[in-house]
C-alpha cells in the first residue's frame, strides 16, 4: 500500500481531528502574524479614523474565539453537505452496493488536505512575501487561481468567488475524491469520475450562484 492509500485508509476520526487542529493552527498564524492593528486601518482608513478603527480591532481581538470555536462545526457541516452530494451521484451511478455514506465521508474529509495546503500557502506568500497589504489583499488573494491575473480595483465584488473558485487546488481536490472512490473502494476508475463530476461540480456551481445572488441582494 503506497503512502496515499495508507494516508486515506486512516481513521475517519483521526482525520477530522488532524483536519480540525490544522486549521485551528492556520487561524491562529494569521491572527498573530498576518493581522494587526496596521493592517485592519489600512482597510478602513478611509471610513474610520485610527483611534476608532484600533478601538475597532481591540473588540474583535475580544471576539476571536468564536472563530476557533465555529471551526469544528463549519468543517464538520462542509464535510456533512459535499459527502451526501457525492452519495448521491453515487446511487445515480448504482454503485452505492460497493461504498457507503460513512466511506465518502472519510473521503472527503482526507481531501481536505488539498484546501489546508491553500491556507498554509496563502500565510506564507503574505508572512514572507507580500510586503504591505490590508485586509482587503488576504481576501482577494487566493493561490493558483483565476482571480490572480487582476487587480483589486478590477473585479467587482460579485466575481471575486467565481474566479477564486477556478483554480489548479479545486482540481487536485476533484482528483483526490475520485483517487479515494478508486483506490480506496475500487470503484471503476470511469464511474470514480463520473461520479464526481456529476455531483460535486453542479453542486460547487449552484453554491456560486447562490453567493453571486445573495452579494448582488446585500449590494443592492
């Protein structure tokens, strides 16, 4: 057995919880060393003065446990809604004799990895590289990704998921479920990618337009 077969043959529990700290320690690196009380003014300097808007960063400072808090939660729910889309492109397949819910649940969550690569990677190119930047820079970036050929002021704010959306990670992630469908539980390489792209692709794109219309409803 090869080390990525090893990898998603590990407890589903064990990979949550490896999952859940990773990112717990990627929320932890960025609120002490990516974000600061310069940084938070440089995106509101306009709106705010820099009593008002340290004042401001003091109260969220005070806040900052509700996101490690969510973390568990949100990861779990995300985990929750893709594995039931790709079971159900599953039973469309009529291979759901061959793998059950709780298998693609543990699928999706060992490719998760690919997404906390993103984290890790996003940290070091603003830690190491990005030299002056606001919170509005640490939105926008995303690595490897569509959204990287423009400018802030360029994309308007509708489009900021999409084009973060189309890049090189979301495909290895697409190729990670398929890879754990086939290697993993044997399903027929062909029906591994069919499953996939018929359920997790119209699902991503429905998500988008869901975000597109609720921004343009916020805006409007």
């Amino acid at each position: 057995m090869n080390l990525l077969a090893r990898y998603y043959s590990q407890k589903g529990l064990h990979l949550f919880i490896g999952i859940v700290i990773a990112n717990l320690i990627l929320i932890w690196l960025s609120k002490a060393l990516l974000i600061n009380e310069v940084v938070f003014y440089n995106a509101y300097s306009e709106q705010l003065t820099y009593d008002r808007s340290l004042k401001l960063f003091e109260d969220m400072k005070k806040l900052s446990w509700i996101s490690y808090a969510f973390c568990p939660i949100m990861l779990l729910i995300k985990f929750s809604l893709i594995s039931f889309v790709i079971y159900i492109g599953i039973v469309l397949s009529d291979v759901q004799n061959k793998i059950s819910l709780g298998s693609v649940f543990k699928i999706v969550i060992a490719s998760e990895i690919i997404f906390v690569s993103v984290g890790f990677i996003k940290f070091l190119w603003f830690y190491l590289f990005a030299g002056n930047y606001d919170l509005n820079d640490l939105v926008f970036f995303y690595p490897l990704s569509l959204i990287n050929f423009f400018n802030k002021g360029e994309v308007a704010k509708i489009w900021i998921l999409p084009m973060q959306t189309i890049n090189l990670f979301q495909l290895f992630y697409i190729i990670s479920i398929s890879y754990g469908l086939n290697k993993v539980w044997f399903i027929k390489k062909n029906d591994s990618d069919k499953i996939v792209l018929l359920s997790y692709i119209p699902a991503l794109v429905l998500w988008i337009v869901l975000v597109m219309f609720l921004t343009i409803d916020v805006s409007s």
